[in-house]
C-alpha cells in the first residue's frame, strides 16, 4: 500500500528535499518535513489543486517563488541523495504520518515562536524548528485522507 504514485526519481527528490531542508533535526525532523510534501500531492484542494505529482510538489511556484526554499537557494538540495533519507522517503511514501505534520500542507522555521496561522491556516505543533499548519476546518477534506 503506498500513499502516493511515485518513481525511484521521486524518491531522490523527496530525499534531497529532506535532506536540505531538515538535515539538523535528526531522522524525525526529516519525516516530518517530507510528509507535508506527501501530504500536498495528495490534498486535492487550496494550493494544490493542480499538483499530484513528487516532482510537481516539489518544484511549484508561488507567487513568483518555488513553494520550498531549498529548490530556490539551497545548496544542500543539489547533490546526490543519500541512502538515509532515501529510506526514509521510501517510509514517507508508503505510511509514515506523525503529529504535528500528520496532516500539515505547510511548514516553515520562523527566526522567534510559531505564529498561530500561517498564510491564515491554525498552527497544527512545532517539531524542533519548524512549525506545521493544517488546512482550516472544511476546507481541505482530502488533507486527511489516508
């Protein structure tokens, strides 16, 4: 059982992107960063509407942007995903899901505390630095789907 279409290249991306954004939050911090980009290609709804796809997810563009800081400006994103986080996204794509990112769409690692919304969506829990927000009620069923 899987929660999301995917390829081995879908599996490196979600590792580098993992990889780069999380490194220094240890093996949870890294799931929980990579369940919101399993989380978005599967939520059928807000900003997600037209992205079903790792790769989708994973390269889209807001507001003039790519949606994570890591395809824009990281270094860390670029080189060769590593068997760590490989299978760790292979976890990710199969069933992992933990509070406080098990239905989050949007993380992000603010410089003081966790504002209560983000882009006007109720903080869900912060995990070390990173805070993750869930859609507000009714609006995203499919956010909590499997």
């Amino acid at each position: 059982m899987t929660r999301v279409k995917h390829t081995s290249k879908d599996i490196d991306l979600i590792a580098r992107m993992i990889h780069a954004e999380a490194v220094g939050e240890g093996r949870l911090g890294m799931l929980m960063v990579g369940n919101v980009i399993v989380n978005r290609a599967v939520a059928d709804c807000l900003d997600f509407k037209d992205v079903r796809t790792i790769r989708e997810v994973i390269f889209q563009v807001q507001g003039g942007n790519y949606s994570f800081e890591a395809v824009q400006k990281g270094s860390l994103f670029y080189k060769p995903a590593r068997d760590l986080e490989r299978n760790l996204a292979r976890e990710l794509v199969k069933y992992w899901r933990q509070h406080p990112s098990k239905y989050a769409l949007w993380y992000f690692n603010p410089y003081g505390e966790c504002p209560p919304t983000w882009y006007d969506q109720p903080f869900a829990g912060q995990y070390k630095q990173h805070c993750y927000y869930e859609p507000q009620a009714n609006t995203c069923a499919s956010a909590y789907r499997f």
